[in-house]
C-alpha cells in the first residue's frame, strides 16, 4: 500500500545548530582518546619536547641520511582524520558506512597534503549516506549467495569513486577554507582581536551551541596550528573552566537557598571533572551573568594571547587536569595564569551583579535546571547535583518496607508503551497469585508519590524518579518480554508475604492512582466503536525505515479521520525522545500527552513487515499505531501485549495471509 508522506514539525534554528553540534561532537569524541595520545607523544618526543627521541618525534635523519618520519606527522595527518571518517560514516550507516567513509577520506588527506579533520567529518557521513542510498536500490533484488559479492564490490567501487571526487574535489575546497579560517584567526591574534570571540563563545556554550563552533572549527584549526607551531591558543578558547569556576565562586559567598548550598559541589564537577554544562543553569537563572562569562573568558584569551600560550592537544573534557596535561611545554605559566584571571575576573562580575540584585538565586535553580535541559534536548548527566541527591539519586537501590500494592507503569504520553507494558506486568502478577495488586499506567507528567513501584523506559527513570522519590524504581527496555519484570513479581511475592501484611497499617495503603493514571478497561468500554478496522491492517507494508514506517501508520489513522496532521506529527517527536520498540518484533509509535487534544476519536493501526525494518538497532516487523481518547484504546494494547508475550501467536502472525487471520488472532476488540 502506499502512502503519502507526512512532513515533520520544523524545529528553530536553536535546536538544528545544536542537533549539527551534536553530530560534529559525536565524531570528535570517541575518539579523543587518540588526540591525547598524539598529544603526549607529540610533547614528549618531539625535538622540542620533554624527552626528544628523533625516530618517536620525526626529525633528524637515520644511520642511512634518510628523514625519520616518527610517529607525530602519520598520526595526526592518517589517524585521526580516518578514525574522525569512520565514526561519522559509522553513525550514518553502522559498520559499512564508516568503511566507505574512511577510504573517501584518504582521499581528501592525499589531496590535500595537510591534516584533514574537516575533509574528514564531510566525507565520513557523505560516504555513510550515500553507500546507504546505493544499499536500497538493490534491497531485496540481489539473487541468494550472490549478496557478500555486491556489498563488497558495491562499497569498493564507491569508496574508490568517493576517494576520487575527495581528492580533485573536496580536497582543494577543504584546504581553501583551512586557510582562509586561519587567516582569519590569525588576523585576530596580530590585531588583539581574539578575545571578542568570548562575545560568541561564552553564550553559545549556555545555548548548547558551542559543539558546532569547537568541534566544527576550533579544534580542527588548533590541530593544524598546533602542528605547524607545536602548540595552539584554540584550544583553550571555550575550554578554559575560569568564566565558569568564577561564577559558581561567586554564588558561594553572595547567593543564598539552593544556589549557594550546590554551588561548592558544582564547582568541584566543573573545575575538576571538566563538566561544564554544571553552571549553565546558575546563568539562566540570571541571565546577565553571561556578562561575567564573557569578562572572564576575554580575560583568558588576553592573557594567552600576550604570554603567547596554547595547548598541544585539545582539552577534552574541559578539567583543568586535562588542561595542564596537554600545555605546551612552555606554557605552563600563560596557561595557568589564564585560567587563574578568567576565574578572578568572572568571580568579580558575576559577586558584582549578584550583591546588588535583590534575587539571589533562592527558589529558582530547579526551575533553571529544566530549562537547560530543554535546551540540551535531554537530561543532563550532572543535574542531581543541582537539584538534590536524594530525588535524582534515588531508584533502584530504594528499600521497601510495606507491601507493594500499587505499581505504575509510566511513558511520555501515558496511553501507549506504558499501556502496553503495564499489560504484560499485570497478567504476570495475576499469574503469580496476586489479583489485588494493581498495575497501572500514567503520564510522567501526572505521577505522584503515592506509588510502590514505578517501571519506565531507561531513557526515562530519571524525569520519572524525582516526582516519586519513595518509590522502588525499575528501568526496562524491553516492553514485552523484559527480565526485569520477573524481578518485579518476585519484589511482590516477598513484599506480600504474610510477615509483610501483617505489618501494614492503613496509613500505609498506597493512595489511588494520580489523575492521568489508567487501567485496563474491558472491551465493552468502546463497545460500539471500531477501534481497529480492517481497511487499518495492512500485511505488507512499504517503508524501510522507521520514520516512513509511523508515516505509514499514521497516514492509516489520518484516512480514517481518528486525526490530525499534527498527531502524526507528535508521533515523530515522540518517538525522537524515547523509542517506543516494545520487543518480540513490535513497535507502537503513538502521540506525546500534549497531542491528545489532536484525536478527533480512538483507533489503531497495524502494518506488517515481512522482511523486517531497522528501529533503532532493533529489528520491528509489526508497527502499530495508536490513538486513544481517554482510555478507549488500552482495552486493545491489552489483547496486543497478550498476543506479543505468545510466541507462538507471534509466529502466526508473521505466518497469516489474510487480514481476518490477523483480526481474529485480536479477539472481539470491536465486540
């Protein structure tokens, strides 16, 4: 069947740069173990270093008058630009695409005859992408034992094509804007220039935006100077933890509440772990400290600039551990002196606007907190420092001392995984003998701390865990058949032992679920309406990927008028934030909670793929589409979840020809 692709929710322009930054930064950063490495190699051994030991750092010549060519030039003009292709080609297409990628890339390097780390990070993926685009022409039409033939030669010729067009291609554009960039910088050091760029800097590193500027230009510039001179002030340009360290400072002596008390400990992940995300919510909580940040980080360049000091390798993360271990050797007083005068310079400003503001920064850090991560776009790793060990902090490792009674399983929206998980677990523990024990499912939005246990996604126990700190909470990522859900039955049966009731009060008794929570329905709570018609069933779906798969089943929902456009639109954001892959082969995309009021009436869509798609790095050959006004369709999530913990139903499934096979194998939904 086909259908009609539905466009995506266009985003700002805030949130595509700090998608592109991401993107950049995921090919730098696995592999900054390999910069650190060329760095310590490259001050040690080289004719300058530590320790020089020409046939280690390339110069001089050998017993026979030949160059030594060391370990210094290949690393950072082979290495770490094919390493910098492969990641980015892999991200793109998995293992095949960061082959091709890497050989495109040799191209650009021979080309060019300098490091390459721009050429690099545009060949990686463009080699990915595009040998993925030549994979689908052929999909499924390759004769058997014939498949290892074509992919091998099909990614051999195109390296070689992509390794072509890099080398008279990319390599002289590459090379062309290398030099220009640096022109520009270095036009900024002869005219003192280089300080303002902490006007850009300091707030695209608040925003979330700094990754675009460091990865995408910073460091593959520094490594080239770094090269040519043996250090680099780039580096050190957003690195430097003094705008940050002074600010944080600054809130130790002259704020007050919250703020005061998590600024030490901040500090500390900051200057020492190289986190610096951890004083971005102190800002937001009064913007005008950027001016401290951008003081400070003017300072910093300043100073480097005037001691003409740098770093031989990036600093990454931005500790001043890694800082001094990658100093020039002789830097180390500029760059320590930088950083000591970014910190006093940041602390002066920002204790200057904070004792003369009559909000301290008492009540608003957790507010503050959330909005950094909304701009990140995820949760942040070191948020608990801010807002409390003992909310963040708290989950598993919870001791229950009452007896589980009332268990909520919680997603984004609340009406489809959750529904769907909180199925599964509710017939286990029926199964195991405990009737009572009710198993709902809520909205994260709308949980409460009046739970035993709370079961979420992994990508979600975090935002779930604050809002219900007495709870014992698991973290599953497997909707259907997860292990954990047997360790929760086992947490019931020892819980409800008769030593356990006999100790339960009724002040203990958990309170009845939060508004937004569900529970399974009977079928005859949409009796009536048809949830799930046949013209929704479609045995042999089209797409090959899992956006134009929940197109696909959400064009079946928007055909039958259940919704609107930007249902289906919600049901890609919420699939951006948390995969709704269930498990045994199935995935039910569906709307965020705040796309409820974009369902005009309930139903459900079912596509099948025979050959299976790719979701995530899991194989789905069923996608199910749901929208549901307020509990009609948890009755049907039921009956799939029943269907889906059944392997041999699944089989059948897999094995039906008809689409009254599949209706039947649902039951009476519609009854």
């Amino acid at each position: 069947m086909a259908t009609e692709t539905v466009a995506k929710p266009r985003t700002s322009l805030r949130v595509g740069v700090q998608k592109f930054g991401t993107f950049l930064s995921g090919m730098i950063m696995p592999n900054i173990g390999a910069f650190i490495a060329w760095g310590l190699i490259t001050a040690l051994f080289i004719e300058k270093g530590y320790l020089p030991v020409p046939q280690l750092g390339g110069f001089g010549t050998n017993a026979e008058g030949v160059a030594n060519v060391g370990l210094v030039g290949p690393m950072i003009t082979y290495l770490l630009p094919l390493l910098i292709a492969y990641t980015g080609g892999k991200m793109v297409y998995d293992v095949r695409g960061g082959v091709v990628g890497a050989i495109g890339t040799m191209g650009v390097i021979v080309g060019a005859g300098i490091p390459m780390f721009i050429g690099a990070m545009i060949m990686g993926p463009l080699g990915g992408w595009t040998i993925k685009q030549l994979d689908r022409l052929w999909d499924g039409k390759i004769r058997p034992g014939f498949e290892m033939l074509v992919n091998n030669f099909s990614a051999g010729i195109w390296g070689a094509a992509l390794a072509l067009l890099g080398f008279y291609g990319i390599s002289p554009l590459v090379a062309g804007f290398s030099k220009g960039a640096g022109n520009v910088v270095q036009f900024l050091v002869d005219n003192g220039l280089l300080p303002l760029t902490s006007i850009f800097i300091e707030p695209a590193k608040v925003l979330f935006l700094n990754n675009a500027i460091n990865h995408g230009v910073l460091t593959p510039l520094g490594v080239q100077q770094s090269l040519e001179q043996g250090k680099s002030i780039l580096f050190l340009l957003e690195a430097n933890p003094g705008p940050g360290l002074g600010i944080l400072l600054a809130y130790m002596f002259f704020g007050r509440g919250a703020a005061k008390a998590s600024a030490p400990g901040a500090a500390i992940i900051h200057f020492l772990g190289g986190i610096h995300e951890i004083y971005f919510p102190y800002v937001l909580m009064k913007p005008i400290l950027i001016l401290a940040a951008i003081g400070g980080g003017m300072t910093g360049i300043a100073t480097l600039a005037l001691t003409n000091a740098g770093l031989v390798a990036p600093a990454a993360p931005g500790s001043i551990i890694a800082v001094i271990a990658q100093t020039s050797r002789d830097s180390y007083v500029g760059v320590i002196l930088a950083v000591v005068l970014a910190t006093t310079v940041s602390f002066l400003i920002a204790s200057l606007i904070l004792r003369t503001s009559k909000n301290k920064g008492e009540d608003d850090l957790s507010a503050a907190t959330s909005r950094m991560e909304a701009m990140k776009g995820k949760k942040s790793s070191v948020s608990s420092a801010l807002t409390g060990d003992a909310a963040a902090g708290r989950g598993e490792g919870t001791v229950l001392t009452r007896p589980v009674q009332n268990i909520v399983f919680a997603c984004d929206a609340g009406m489809g995984s959750s529904a769907m998980g909180a199925s599964v677990l509710r017939n286990k523990i029926k199964a195991a003998g405990f009737p009572d024990v009710k198993v709902t499912n809520s909205a994260i939005a709308n949980l409460s701390d009046s739970y035993d246990v709370v079961v979420t996604h992994e990508d979600l126990t975090e935002r779930a865990q604050p809002r219900t700190a007495s709870a014992v909470h698991y973290s599953v990522d497997n909707f259907m058949n997860s292990p954990r859900y047997d360790e929760i039955v086992e947490l019931v049966r020892a819980s409800n032992s008769e030593g356990a009731a006999a100790e339960t009060t009724p002040a203990e008794t958990p309170a009845a679920p939060a508004q937004g929570a569900h529970t399974a329905e009977p079928a005859a709570a949409v009796e009536g309406k048809a949830v799930l018609l046949r013209e929704s069933v479609v045995l042999n779906g089209t797409s090959r990927d899992r956006d134009t798969a929940i197109d696909e089943a959400g064009q079946l929902l928007l055909d039958r008028g259940a919704v609107d456009m930007s249902y289906v639109h919600a049901m890609h954001e919420r699939e951006e934030s948390v995969s709704t892959y269930m498990g045994s082969f199935l995935a039910i995309p569906h709307g965020t909670n705040a796309a409820k009021e974009h369902i005009n009436h309930s139903a459900v869509s079912i596509v099948r793929y025979p050959e299976g798609i790719d979701w995530g790095g899991k194989q789905v050959k069923f996608v199910v589409g749901v929208a549901g006004i307020n509990n009609e369709h948890l009755h049907i999530l039921s009956s799939i979840a029943k269907i889906f913990t059944n392997k041999a139903q699944v089989a059948q499934l897999e094995q039906a020809t008809t689409v009254d096979e599949v209706l039947e194998l649902f039951g009476k939904v519609n009854a």
